[in-house]
C-alpha cells in the first residue's frame, strides 16, 4: 500500500478562517457551559474577539500573498489577493451587522426568541414573547455561516466549494427561523429558504459531477485546461456550468432564482436579514467571479449571452416589482434583487475592470444596507417593528435626524451623485461599457430610473405626510445599533465623496491565482 500524504499546509493563508470558526466553537461551548444570565455579554465578546483576530489576520497576511503561496491545502484552496478582500469585507460587514444582532438579542422582548422550539401560539411562546431574552445560540451560528463565506470566496475546487456552501447556509435557514415575533411567518420563510437552497445545492452538486466527467477533476486549474484540451463531449462542459450557476445565481438572489428573497427578508430578524443582505452577497459573487474568471475564462464567449440575458432581468424584475410593494422589508429584498442585476453587469466587464468594479460595489453595497435595516429595526412601538410602509407616513416630522438618515441612504440605492450608490453603478457600468455590454448598459439606467420611484414614493410619506395614530416613533439606539448606523452612514457617504481609496484598494486586490 502507498504512504499517505497529507496536503501541504499554509496555515498563515488559512488563519483568517481558521479564527474564526475556532470561535464559532467556543461559542457553542459558551452557551453549554456558562450560566444564562451571563451568557449574552460573553457570547458577543467571543464574537466580536474573533472577527477582530481574523481581520488581523488577513491584515498580516495582505503584503506575503504571492502567486506561489496562496494556493494551499493540495491545491484546494486560493487564498489570493482578490480573497482576501473579500474575507475582509466578509468580516467587517460581518462585525457591523453583529452590532446590531447584540443589541437586540440583549433585549427582553426583543426580535430573537428565546427558545425556538415551544410551540406557536401556545401559552409558553406568548409568555416567552413578553419576558424571556433571545436565542443565545444566534452569535455562533452567525459565526459558523461567516467562516463558510470565508472559504466560499477563498475555494479553489467545487467539492470544496460546495462543502462552504452548505457550511454558511445552513446556520442561515436556522437563523431565518428565530423571529419571536410573527413566529409563523418566521418559520415559512425559514422552511421556504431551506427547501429552495436544498435543490439550488442538488443544482450545484449535479453541475459538479458533470464537470467531473468532462475534466477528470473539480479542480479550477483541470477545468481550465480541460476546457482547452479535453476530447470529452463539450456538452458536458456547458451543462455543467449551467447547473453550477444556478446554485450560485440563487445565493446572488438574481432572476428568476430570487423567489425565495422577499419572503425571507420579511420573515426573518431584522439584524439577520442585515447580515444576509451585505455578507452573503459578497460570498455569493466572490465564488461566481472565482468560477467564472479562473475556472471558465476559456469559455466566456459561451457563457457571456446567458449571463448577461439573467443580468438584465434581474435589473427589470427587481425594480418593477419594487414598486409595488407596501413593506419597507420586502422592498429592499426587490432593491436587493435589483442590484445583484447591477453586480451581474460588472461580472459581464472585462477582467480586471469588471472583478474591481464588483467588489467596489459589493462593499459600497454592504455597508448602506446594514445602516438602513439598522433604522428599520428603530422604528417600532410596542408590537414590533413597523415595517408596513403606511406607518412610515410623517416620521420625518416625528424623528427629523432619523428620517435624514434614512433619506440618504434611500438615495444612495436610487444612485444620486455624492454617495456611495452612484460611485458603484458608475463603477460597474464603465467595466461592461470596456466588456462590450453597452445594452446591458441602457437596461441598468432604466432600471434605476424605474427603481428610484419606490425609494423617493418613501421620501415624500416621511416628509410631506402628516403624522398619523399609528405613525411609530424611532426608538433611541443602543451602543452598539449606533456604531452600527454610524459606520453604515459615514461609509455610504465617504465612499460617494472620496472614493480613490477604496478604488484603489479594490484594483489592486483584483487579481485571481489557480
């Protein structure tokens, strides 16, 4: 019998995840051994320790990462220039939205239940609602999914791929279901979530089999040559990557595979549905731009018309539909839709224009949306949180600061010059401009035009609308929801004002290695 050998390991590259989910573990510990009462405060300083650490982490890791050390783990995984931007922007949009996810699973009463296993409606679960402190098992499994997107991004094989993919999503559904609050809608989105993300997996792992069989491996590097030099039938190839795709055009929420967003950001807490919305966006694009730009560059006349049919309408279905809606949740998810279309249209620029151009995008993106579902989880009164847009009526002249803010941030999504929205479509219509995808273009400034009347139709009830009964007031923020608003704002701004910085951090990282 052959000697083993195990892979060749570079546990500098590996160290960001490594933190990370090793955190994620003493966080189980934590809430198996440490007594309820003290278990909240320990459990957030674990999480915040370890988001800290990873990001010093790949800090340290940033001027070492060359082409001949960042694949590691016998070849499984790449963690290249272009990955660790995006393992830091995971972990930094990350810790903001844990801001939010500790200041509310502190509260007695708060969006997260306490024990999610009492039955809806019983008499248990309305005197859990009222008293009992939120689900300790939140920060964990929070960190369980992030250290998942962090080797998503970094994965330099499918099977590995797809075992991050399970790895995130998974603490996902579960998070979803954790609403104490509408604890039915909650757990239909959640069970919605799951059964959806379970055939966009079978998807997945069919694709990866197919490609198997066309390359003889799973390997970025085999499919790259394969693609090349295989005498395999080529139908292999292309329905291969057919399947992959929808796996991963799923997790992006891009049409027609978004049926799943508006029901989930609903249902699910408000701090969860944050950290979905900016952290699973860069997971998701960071692995379909890994696919695509190292795996099937060879192939991108194949794939370019199909890409760029979905981008197109994703744009159109997100912003129509976002029209029409009467819930300030289920209006970021159509925005949310909307602008994995716009990131698609970056995808579809040319190579080192168009991966810059996505994670300027996905960061600029990120932060403006933790910073608006942090002012919707502000404006509630005693049954929750008012998300019904006909609530929001005059809540400019009740709470003119918060109104302010969120104004600004509405604006940003609509693309208005000297925010962080307009800096990124610019960004990303420029790459497909140099890609040849001007149609795509014209599409991406209907669609914003169309998009942009929901957001000003929520300018004008705050500002020009009377105060009604049932106009809540805005809560005064905690801490940590404060830090998380300020952060969310300054960087929407910041990156609209002066953004060479985070340009040219992003053209720099914007490399990929096999």
């Amino acid at each position: 019998m052959d000697n083993l050998t195990l892979p060749h390991l570079n546990y500098a590259a590996l160290a960001p995840m490594l933190i990370l989910f090793g955190a994620a573990c003493v966080g189980i510990l934590v809430d198996a051994f440490v007594p309820r009462k003290g278990r909240y405060g320990v459990q957030l300083v674990v999480a915040l320790a370890g988001l800290v650490g990873a990001f010093i982490a790949i800090i340290a890791r940033i001027g070492k990462v060359t082409a001949d050390n960042a694949v590691t783990a016998g070849g499984a995984v790449a963690v290249d220039k272009a990955a660790l931007f995006l393992q830091g922007a995971i972990v930094v949009l990350g810790a903001v939205a844990l801001l939010l996810i500790g200041e509310r699973a502190l509260e007695r009463g708060g969006p997260f239940v306490a024990q999610a296993a009492i039955t809806v409606g019983s008499e248990a679960d309305q005197q859990q609602a009222k008293t009992g402190s939120g689900a300790t098992e939140t920060f964990p499994l929070a960190l369980f999914s992030l250290s998942g997107m962090m080797l998503f991004v970094a994965s330099n094989d499918l099977l590995t791929m797809f075992i991050a993919l399970e790895v995130f999503s998974l603490p996902l559904y579960l998070l979803c279901a954790l609403a104490r609050r509408r604890r039915l809608i909650s757990q239909e989105a959640a069970l919605k979530y799951f059964l959806l993300g379970a055939y966009a997996s079978a998807f997945f792992l069919f694709g990866l089999a197919l490609l198997y069989g066309f390359s003889g491996g799973v390997g970025f590097a085999q499919i790259h040559t394969a693609a090349q030099d295989s005498k395999n039938p080529v139908v292999l190839l292309y329905a291969g990557l057919a399947l992959l795709s929808i796996g991963l055009l799923f997790k992006a929420a891009a049409a027609p595979f978004h049926v799943w967003t508006p029901d989930v950001y609903q249902g699910a807490p408000t701090p969860i549905t944050a950290l979905m919305a900016a952290c699973t966006k860069v997971a998701a694009f960071g692995g379909l731009l890994r696919v695509l730009y190292v795996g099937f560059d060879r192939v991108e006349w194949q794939y370019a018309p199909i890409i760029s049919a979905v981008a197109a309408l994703t744009m159109i279905v997100g912003a129509i539909l976002a029209v029409t809606q009467t819930d300030i949740k289920r209006l970021l998810a159509y925005s949310a839709i909307a602008n994995a279309g716009y990131l698609l249209v970056g995808v579809m620029g040319s190579s080192k224009d168009g991966l810059s151009s996505v994670m300027f995008y996905l960061v600029a993106y990120g932060f403006t949306v933790i910073a608006a579902f942090a002012v919707v989880t502000l404006v509630r009164d005693a049954d929750g949180e008012a998300t019904h847009l006909s609530r929001w009526a005059g809540l400019g002249r009740r709470s003119p600061f918060y109104a302010t803010v969120f104004t600004v941030i509405l604006l940003s999504f609509a693309g208005i010059p000297l925010t962080s929205g307009f800096t990124a479509k610019f960004a990303v219509f420029s790459a497909a401009g140099g890609g040849d995808q001007s149609w795509l273009i014209i599409v991406g400034v209907v669609s914003s035009m169309i998009l942009a009347f929901p957001y000003l139709r929520v300018v004008v009830m705050m500002w020009l609308s009377e105060p009604g009964e049932s106009t809540p007031s805005v809560s005064i923020p905690g801490a940590l929801t404060a830090a998380a608003l300020v952060i969310g704002v300054v960087i929407t701004i910041a990156a609209g004002v002066v953004p060479q910085p985070l340009i040219e951090l992003t053209t720099n990282a914007a490399s990929f290695v096999r």
